[in-house]
C-alpha cells in the first residue's frame, strides 16, 4: 500500500511539473506589469495618423528589423510592423502596415539584432519623426523601448518531404507490421 501512495506522488509531481511547462510556454513576451500599463491593441494606421495624441503612452508593437544603428544615445531600428498574435510574437510581414522607429538606451549589436529578425517592443510613444524613404519623406511613429523581446531565428526543414510521411523502409515494414513478402501473412 505505501509503494502504491509513493507511485502516486510521483505521478502527481510529474502532471504538476507537465502543467507548469505548458503555461510558461504560452505566457507572452512581456511582463505583466508592462502588459497592465500598456494600451489596449490599436490599428497601426491610428499610430501612424495620431502618433503625436499618443505622446507619452505605452504602446506593444512588434515586427522585422529592417536596418540597425548604434549612436552616442543610444541604439536605433528601423522596423517593418507587423501584427502581433496572442504571445506578441511578430505574424506575417505580409501583413505590415507601415514602418516605425525604436530607440535603445543601450547598446543592440547590429550582428544579433540583423535585418529580417523578429521583435517585439513595449515603450512608450515619443513622437513621429520625418524620415527619407525612396523619393519622399515618411512619418515614423519613435517607440522609446522599455522592454525588447528578440525571437528565435525560424528554422526550415531543408528536407523537401515531409518527414512524417517518409518510411525509409518502404514495402518492408518492421515486424510485426510487414506487409512484404507476401509469403508472410
């Protein structure tokens, strides 16, 4: 009986141990104190329109590094916006509308922080800046960071099939699935 009782807490640490992992891998990029102070999701369109009405106020926005700077003040990227899913991880630059500009008190080296990486910011919205694109000026809504969240490099499979439905094996199943010869069944 009290082999029996050890196997359950066993089980029970091990499920506890499972449930932790799997909430820790949903949570959002951000701490929550920075997700309570933050404005509720806007159209980007609103930011690029009325970025100086929201001088001041904490924003959560995320999308490609385009171009990385380092100055005496700071760090400073050039971002393509893209729109954010439920762990404000980055969605598809398909997607984007428009560019906006974050600035780092401290140093971002330009090697990890590279052109087509993914980010997620939250900081507060210090203005638009006018800024040369092409043959015109654009409006650049400057995001002054508190946090960054730089997400992992995608990986692709360079396999050109899928590996699930690969069977290196093919007729010749391991017992006791094999289906060839004929003269097994």
């Amino acid at each position: 009986m009290g082999k029996l009782r050890l196997e359950y807490k066993y089980v029970g640490s091990l499920l506890a141990l499972l449930s932790c992992i799997c909430l820790t891998s949903c949570a959002p990029a951000f701490s929550k104190y920075i997700r309570d102070r933050a404005l509720p999701p806007m159209p980007f369109q609103e930011l690029l329109e009325k970025g100086e009405a929201h001088k001041g106020e904490l924003v959560i926005l995320g999308g490609y590094i385009l171009e990385a700077s380092n100055e005496p003040d700071g760090s400073h990227l050039t971002m393509l916006q893209a729109p954010l899913d439920s762990q404000d991880r980055p969605e598809s630059r398909d997607l984007s509308e428009g560019r906006f500009l974050v600035r780092a008190e401290r140093f971002l080296d330009p090697e990890i922080y590279s052109k087509g990486r993914r980010l997620s910011v939250a900081g507060t919205v210090s203005g638009v800046r006018p800024k040369a694109l092409g043959n015109g000026l654009y409006q650049y809504p400057v995001i002054e960071a508190e946090e960054l969240h730089l997400w992992p490099k995608e990986r692709r499979d360079p396999r050109p099939y899928h590996h699930h439905w690969y069977y290196p094996w093919y007729p010749w199943y391991p017992y006791p699935y094999h289906r060839y010869p004929w003269w097994y069944w």
